[in-house]
C-alpha cells in the first residue's frame, strides 16, 4: 500500500520541491493554508503530515492541536524556517513526531519520513495486537463501588511508570489478574507482550531458570542453544508474577537483584540482560505476616511496597455484584448463544445476600453455569436458589463432638484430610481454607503421612 503524505506550508517552492523529492514512492497532497489543509485532512486521511508552523492563517501550533485533537495517532513532522528551540519543544510535546529546518535537504525528509511511517506502521500492529488481546481476555474491570474506583485511579497512575514494580494484594478470586491486564492494555501503550507467571507452578529447582533463562550447557539437560527466560520474553511490556508468596528465600534474594539493577543474568551467563519489561506481582498472602515469619524478605517487600493495590474481597463492595452478574451474562450468552439480559428482583436479593468467599471468580462461575445450563433473557431466583447465605459456613469442615473427648491428633488429620480433598491436592488452597500459614500445612502434611 502506498502511503498519502498531506503537506501543508505556505510556500510555493518548498511544495514543488517536497513533491518532487516524495512523488513516485508516496501519494503526495499539498495545502497552501491551515484551512486548506483541514479540508484535505477531513477528505483523505493522510497517513503523514509535513506541517509548516508559521501559517498565513492558522498558527502551525493550534493546527497541529487541531489535528491531534481529530486523531491523536496521526504523525505530524513540524517544518520551521528558523531553529527555534521553544517552538519545536512546544510542538513535540503536543505530539510531533519530529521536525525539519528550513531550507530542507531532500535526503533528510526521505529519511525522517522513512522513520516515522516505519513508526507508525509499528504501532498499528501494536495495537490490533492489543485489541486482539483485549477481546480474548478479560480487562475491564466492572463496577461502581468506590473501591472499585479507588483501585482504577490508582492503575491509572502507576501505568505511567514502567520501573515502579506494583504489588497486588488480595483474597483470591479478587481479580488481581484482571487488575494486571488492565494496567497493561487499557491504561498503558507498551509495545510488548503481558506475561504471566504463576509461582505456584514452578518447582523450586527451576525457578531461576524459567525467569530468567540458561546459557548452553548451564546445567545437565540444558538445551543445546540455550534458552530464553520469562522476563526476556516480556521485553518492553509486562511481566505479571502471581502468587509470589510461594517464592523461594533463593529466587526473592534474584528478584530483589532485578529491582534495584534492572538487570539480570541468565543461568551460566556473564553478560547482564536490561530489563525493560514492566513488574507486576500479586499476593494472596499477607506478606507482613510472611515477613514477620521468616518466609519473605524484608527488603524485596520494601522494595515491592512502593505502590500497593489493595483488592478488597466482593463482600466488601456489594455495589458490583449486579453490574458484575450482568457483564457475565452478556459474556457468557454471546459465547453458549443464549440471550440473558436482565436480573429480577428475587435473584438481586439472593445474589447480594450471599457471602461470596470466592468472590468475582465464585461470582462468574455462578454466572456461567447458570447461562450454560438454563433458558430465557431473564436471571430468575430458581437459577439461584443453590446459593445460601449459610453455605460459605457450611462448606467448612464439621467436627464431631458427640464422642466426647478429643483427640487431638485425629481431629487435626482429619480437617487436614477434608481441606486437601476439597482443594483437590492444592497446598495453598489447603492452607488457605484452613487459614494456616503454608510452611505449617506443608509440616503437618508430612507429619501425619498425608499425600
């Protein structure tokens, strides 16, 4: 495809020689005025604009305002007669692309558009990636409470730093994953991938090695060539490390490395790797506690604590529940071909009477077995008569007290027993729903034989 380049100056011989020079590999247009030039920029859509700042009629300044207000990814080049340092600040700050001092050399401008259409073709691709991202993922963060707003206003904020690591905090199920996507592809432009890291699903023996990759022959059964770790992987977007309360005392003490030197080493290597990639970690531990307890560092929480995001649990912001039932329904029916629309009244109560201890994510699986399974527009209180405001109680472990003395052993191998078969074999999920910390569900674990 042949790109259009729109010129806008009011010289005629700086237009005749600009088109000579650019006529053959692009489609030139030329304006002799800013007004001219909005009306060819409206009829054409250029895809560069060569814009002189000293107009008859129009300042090049509130052109370019203009321009950028119309479409703020336009590439506009600035043209100035004199090397004025202000103006070209001035212009590259209201978005220029970059500038051209009179009189031109025509190798320069073949150069510089070059550049700025390789740009910009760049950024298109960047964001039909994002887009595509965005409609494969969840990352909208839905709802209307004040906390949800409160954590908005702060992921806006912090997505315009990418060497502040953020540190999700949270319950499980709160949407820290969504948080992170959201601060990636809604609130930031980086060019590169979102990837996530789960620390729960690495064992301990390769944790280095998958964050940050091997040189050939490292290790015994290193690859041949090498391999690339997870944080080259996110080189220029964003590295998301859930759960990195399950980190190794090793692995934090490397992590804590990567923070303050924003830097790195593969295994076996001697040639530091920048790191150019965003950090964002997530928690469903209380790491304070963590700390106090021996099981996470000191200085890698200080230095993870700078911005904290706490997600407070569904409970805590009932406002959502609804907007959140009826984002999921419309998700959800438009993939099962379903036509869910509306909550009545009975289902609003239930829904917000229930506890939520799995919170958003209990709250979409709630959501999707009931569009999967049932028919109509309308959430009915029968769809969701299997939630009781009980149940989150009743769901915990019963103890038997009618046998009269306890056992003590018995009674902690049994509980242990039950919180491994519900979380079908999840330590952490055990530990969690026990409200232990992991170190002692993983003692009690091997003291009682357990599997």
């Amino acid at each position: 495809m042949v790109e259009n380049i729109l010129i806008i100056d009011d010289d005629q011989s700086i237009l005749t020689a600009l088109r000579m020079t650019l006529e053959g590999k692009y489609l030139v247009s030329t304006a002799e005025n800013g007004t001219q030039g909005l009306t060819l920029l409206r009829e054409q859509s250029p895809d560069l604009i060569l814009l002189d700042i000293g107009l008859p009629d129009l300042s090049g300044m509130d052109l370019l305002r203009q321009i950028k207000d119309r479409d703020p990814n336009m590439v506009v080049i600035m043209v100035t007669a004199v090397h004025e340092v202000r103006s070209i600040v001035k212009a590259l700050k209201l978005g220029a692309y970059d500038y051209l001092v009179k009189p031109i050399d025509g190798q320069e401008v073949k150069v510089t558009i070059h550049n700025a259409l390789e740009n910009k073709r760049l950024k298109d691709q960047i964001r039909r990636i994002q887009q595509s991202n965005v409609e494969q993922y969840s990352v909208d963060l839905v709802g209307q409470s004040a906390q949800l707003r409160s954590v908005i206003e702060i992921a806006k904020k912090v997505a315009r730093s990418v060497d502040t690591p953020v540190l999700l905090a949270g319950e499980s199920g709160t949407g820290k994953g969504v948080v992170a996507r959201a601060i990636h592809y809604r609130y930031s432009e980086l060019p590169g991938p979102f990837v996530t890291v789960n620390c729960t699903a690495i064992t301990h023996d390769l944790f280095e090695s998958e964050l940050f990759g091997y040189e050939r022959g490292a290790f015994t059964g290193a690859k041949s060539e090498g391999k690339k770790g997870r944080f080259e992987d996110a080189a220029g977007g964003t590295i998301f490390l859930d759960e990195i309360g399950s980190m190794t005392l090793s692995a934090q003490a490397k992590l804590l490395g990567v923070l303050e030197d924003r830097s790195f080493y593969r295994v076996g290597g001697n040639k530091p790797i920048e790191v150019s990639s965003r950090i964002i970690v997530a928690s469903n531990m209380d790491l304070e506690s963590a700390v106090e307890q021996g099981r996470f560092r000191r200085d890698l929480f200080f230095r993870l604590n700078v911005v904290k995001v706490e997600i407070p649990p569904l409970r805590e912001r009932t406002d959502d529940i609804i907007p959140l039932t009826v984002h999921f329904m419309e998700s959800y029916s438009k993939k099962f071909g379903k036509s869910f629309t509306r909550v009545s009244s009975g289902a609003k109560k239930t829904l917000l009477e229930y506890p939520w201890p799995g919170n958003v994510r209990e709250l979409r699986n709630t959501i999707e077995r009931i569009v999967l399974l049932e028919d109509g527009n309308v959430l009915l209180p029968e769809h969701v008569s299997f939630l009781q405001p009980q149940q989150a109680r009743a769901d915990r472990p019963v103890i038997d007290f009618s046998a009269g003395t306890l056992d003590y052993d018995e009674t902690m191998k049994s509980l242990l027993q039950e919180a491994l078969k519900r979380s079908q074999g999840n330590v952490l999920e055990a530990a969690r729903f026990l409200n232990i910390p992991p170190h002692k569900m993983r003692y009690r674990i091997k003291k009682y034989g357990l599997k």
